[in-house]
C-alpha cells in the first residue's frame, strides 16, 4: 500500500495528460517507494489506456489505470478514490503541470499545520497568440492565494491539493454525485468537512502551473463559467440540511445588487473599450448567478460523452 497517491482524472486529452503524469514521475524530494499514480480515463471507450500503459513503462512508482465510462467529474474521482491505496490524495488536473518539488511541500504543509486538507497556488499560461483579455483570462483560470503558509478558514478546488483520507466523511466515495454534470462536487466535500471542524492550510510553495485548452481562453467560456461560480454560495445553502432559507435570501439579494452595479460598470467599460471591460463583466455575472442559481439556469460543464 501507498502512503501517497497521486490522482489525475482525464477525459479525452492525452497530451495534458501525459505532461501532467510525467511531472509527477519527476517529483523529488519524496520517497518514490510510498507513492502511486491513479490515472482516472473517464471517457466511454478507453482513450487514455495507451499513454497510461506507456507511463507505466518509464514510472519509477505504480502507474494505476482506472476506466471510468460512466460521465462525471464526481464518478471519476470516486472511482479513482476506490482504486487508491494511499494514507493521502493528491490531485492534479490534466492540463496542469507540477514543478519538481511541488508533492514534497504539500506534505510538509499537511505534516506542519496537522491539515487534513492542504491547497496550493495555480498559475495560469496562455498561449503566445492570446492577446485579447490576455491578462483576465490568465488570473480567471490562476488561483491566487496568501503569500505566506498556514492555517485558513477557508478552502479552494480540488486541482491541486493533498487530502488526508481519514479526515473525508467517506474515504471511498467521498463526491456527490448529483454534481456530475455542473461541478463544485468538490466545493461541497469541503463544505461538509468545514462544518465538521476540518483543518484546511495554504502552501504557496506548492504550486503548479495550468495550460487551459484553447476553446476555454474565451470571454463566451469564462462568463458562463463565472456564472456558474456565482450560483455556489446560494446553491451551498439550499443543498443544506436543513436547508439555509435564509441563507439563500441573503446571497439572491446580494447577487440582484451586484448584477445590477456591475452590470452597469461592466456596459460603460464596453462601450469606452477600457482594458479591464472583461473583469467587470465576470464581477456581473457572479452576482447574476447568486440570484439565478436553481435547476432550469444550472450550466452543465462536465459529464459529457463523446
């Protein structure tokens, strides 16, 4: 058994996903001989098996292929949460890539602060030949966090962070399936180890970077994105048992504030074709979402088939 695994899930890109699982074959630092990589194919027919046969080939530690062909960011995590044998999980996207160091500061944080969760930072690179909104579309897709190390109240995504396994509410099956399909499956596994007295930490050492897809560096992916992040707060209080009435009243008042603030900030930018226009039409969609979050408004991200 692994004291460490590391968890990739993939669906149809196998040139992300090969770098990222060869820079996890370069972590130093660490023991190779406690380690594994679970490599989650959550695509109908076995896409990635093949580069996960050949990393195996080259990996100084076990190379675990899982097929996944049910569609869903939570089954694919749950199924590879059910292959793994580690004390801790790490997870790592596939378009995200770790320097060599990166699982090693994970461990020192979690050994450090007693965490039972710790996140890292996310740097964002476009391509060269993104030059519109180049600077938004970065930090959209970056995760910037405290510079300094220690203990927060609060938590992040799952990309990029270590998990201690008997700290989650089920060690096997730990994300909500109904979030297959709009994500923030790990938002809500936070959420409930929040309220349970979790320890969460930030380690600004850890850090990765991520190379988003090209058809995700645009302004008609990251709006709706935005949207849909807006909705977690006022979704978080109605998935609550019991649920946060109240709560949900709050957040819609305040999304109806900010939609209509932003909005307007965000239309005079557009027309004066000010650099920032980008930014404040995110801040507009957040708050719209926060109002409009329930069923018929709810934008499906992931769980598709080919």
């Amino acid at each position: 058994m692994a004291r460490v695994t590391i968890m990739i899930p993939t669906q149809r890109r196998l040139g992300g996903l090969a770098v990222a699982a060869r820079s996890v074959l370069a972590q130093a630092g660490v023991d190779h001989s406690e380690l594994e990589l679970v490599i989650v194919d959550n695509d109908q027919a076995p896409s990635a098996q093949g580069v996960a046969q050949t990393l195996a080939a080259e990996a100084p530690f076990p190379v675990h292929y899982v097929h996944e062909p049910r569609a869903g960011v939570a089954n694919a995590r749950n199924a590879g949460m059910a292959r793994a044998s580690g004390a801790f999980v790490a997870f790592l996207d596939d378009d995200e890539e770790a320097p060599a160091g990166w699982l090693a500061a994970l461990l020192a944080a979690q050994e450090r602060y007693a965490a039972d969760v710790v996140f890292g930072p996310v740097r964002a690179r476009a391509p060269q030949a993104v030059t519109e909104h180049r600077d938004y579309l970065e930090r959209f897709f970056s995760r910037i966090g405290p510079e300094q190390a220690g203990v927060i109240d609060h938590y992040y995504g799952c990309g990029d962070s270590l998990l201690k396994r008997s700290s989650l509410p089920d060690p096997v099956a730990p994300f909500a399936a109904e979030r297959n399909h709009i994500g923030g499956e790990d938002d809500m596994l936070f959420g409930h180890m929040r309220a349970a007295g979790a320890v969460f930490a930030w380690e600004p050492e850890a850090w990765v970077w991520e190379d988003p897809v090209p058809d995700r560096l645009t302004l008609d992916y990251t709006i709706r994105r935005a949207f849909a992040y807006g909705q977690g707060p006022s979704a978080h209080c109605a998935a609550a048992v019991p649920p946060d009435r109240v709560g949900v009243a709050r957040w819609m008042a305040v999304g109806v504030v900010q939609a209509a603030l932003f909005g307007a900030v965000a239309g005079f930018k557009w027309l004066t074709r000010a650099g920032d226009r980008a930014e404040w039409l995110d801040r507009a969609a957040r708050g719209l979402g926060k109002t409009l979050w329930w069923g018929p408004f709810k934008i499906h991200f992931y769980g598709h088939t080919a």
